[in-house]
C-alpha cells in the first residue's frame, strides 16, 4: 500500500473539488489517501500550512512509497514543505504533483506570502524522485498565460507536464466536486516510476 498526502487549496478542505474522486478510485487500488485540513483556511499562513502538512506527510508512511499532491495554493505549500525536507533523514518521496499549480504569485494579496524569495529548485529536486504538473489552459487564477508557470515548473523540478485545453482552476470552492481522472492516471504513474 502506497501512501498519498494532499495539500488543500485556499478555502478548501479534506472533501472538496476533486479530492473525494481521487480517494475513492485510489482507495480501489490499495492506496490510502490523506488530506488534512490545514489551519485557518479563509485566510491561510505558509508556516502554519507547511508545519501541519509536514507532520501529516511524516507521519504517513515511509517517503519512498510516498506520494505528495498540491492543489492550487496547496501545491506552493507542497514546495515549501520540500524545501525544508532532509532526504538523508526522512528519505526521498516517489512523486510529486502539483495541479493547477501557480510558480509566482498571481495576484492574491492574502496569498502572496507563499511566493516571497522564490523556489530554491535544487533542493526540492532533491526531494522526490519524479514530479508531475497539470494545467488546464483556460484556468482562471493563472491568467494571463498558464503555460508561464507549467514552463517554470518544468524546468526548475526537472517535471513532467500535463496540458488539458479545459479543466479551469479542477474545482475552485469546497462544493465544486468534479472528477479529475487525469490525476488518478498521474499519482498511479508516479507510483509505478
């Protein structure tokens, strides 16, 4: 059983967007899915969100069977939690996926702390062994152009990228249940790599 450990968006929670379509397809395969409710999600902060994602990460299983997912926001607080990870101590995760990922800031005000002195990419490359992103071209947080950031993302993580024409921000309130079967493919693609 392999474990995967998602990070939330800004004013998400445990079941929202496509969370609870992942769980179940990848619950059908053995694997156990986690997403813990990060603090004070209306009005999120970097250090608590990375520090209460990096206990439930840790406490998961062992890195190597390890998945990490990052939904929007989630998915800078994913980066953050790496570059704090020590791979000689706690291991090397499987994979990474970063959906509807933003590689600088987009506008947000509330959320503009997540982006302050950019990405140190060589050591959350040294993090896990394969990285995957997924965008959709007409998202609407990653205007004007969101194949900037999947082009960032790609070259500092070394990442595979998923381009879909549609698909907007996969899912944007806690109610917005949709189905994302393109990331089942990819968790279960970087679990096999």
């Amino acid at each position: 059983m392999s474990e995967i450990v998602v990070s939330h968006g800004y004013g998400a929670s445990d079941d929202s967007v496509w969370f609870p379509y992942l769980t179940k397809h990848l619950a059908q395969a053995g694997h156990r899915v986690t997403v813990p409710r990060l603090p004070e999600t209306a009005t999120p902060r970097p250090e608590p969100w990375r520090k209460t994602y990096g206990e439930t990460v840790l406490a998961a299983g062992p890195a190597e069977s390890t998945v990490l997912i990052g939904h929007s926001i989630g998915a800078v607080n994913v980066l953050r939690f790496l570059e704090q990870h020590d791979p000689a101590v706690h291991g090397v995760f499987a994979g990474v996926l970063l959906v509807a990922a933003s590689a600088h800031e987009v506008g947000y005000d509330e959320l503009a702390e997540f982006f302050e002195g950019g990405f140190d990419w060589e050591r959350i490359r040294r993090s896990a062994r394969n990285f995957r992103v997924l965008q959709a071209m007409d998202d609407p947080v990653n205007q004007p152009d969101p194949t900037e950031h999947v082009r960032l993302l790609v070259q500092g993580l070394g990442a595979t990228a998923v381009v879909t024409p549609t698909g907007g921000h996969f899912g944007a309130t806690p109610d917005d249940h949709v189905e994302v079967p393109e990331a089942v493919r990819l968790v279960t693609e970087l679990l096999g790599a």
